[in-house]
C-alpha cells in the first residue's frame, strides 16, 4: 500500500469515515480482480448512501487510484476501461 496516498492533501480532507473505509479497502485488495473491485467500489457507495454520504468525483478517483496500485498493468487497464463505461 502506498502511504503517499494517505498522506495526500486530499486524503487527508477526507470525512472520517471516508478515509476509514479507503483504509480498510487498501489494506483487503491484496489479489482482487477488477471485476471483484468494481463490485466493492458499489457496496461502498452503497453503504455511504445509507449514512447520507457519497464519494466526490475526485474521492472515487482517490479510491480507484488506491485499489489499483497492487494491481497488475493489465488488470490496472481493465479498471480503466470498466470506469471508462461507467462514467459514460
């Protein structure tokens, strides 16, 4: 896990339980596929929803860019191509 990350600016801007739930992701996406990611991505979501709360923009690609940097350069591209069609 990259602590650069976390000791961003924009990591540390982070509402509490945003910045809990990124650390809590990091430290699990140890071998986890793209597809596996994307559906963790959208519980996550999910679950902030339920405590009036959502990623910004900028968050979600804070959280995309943390849970791709274990990832293998062809999985990293898979990502990039998923959220490519999600953000149409």
């Amino acid at each position: 896990m990259n602590q650069d990350l976390f000791s961003s600016p924009e990591f540390q801007k982070l509402h509490p339980v945003k910045k809990q739930i990124i650390q809590e992701l990091a430290s699990t996406n140890q071998n986890m596929s793209p597809e596996m990611m994307l559906a963790k991505v959208m519980a996550i979501n999910k679950e902030l929803s339920k405590r009036s709360l959502n990623f910004t923009k900028e968050e979600s690609a804070l959280l995309i860019r943390i849970m791709k940097q274990n990832m293998s350069a062809a999985d990293r591209q898979k990502v990039d191509l998923l959220m490519g069609l999600l953000n149409r």
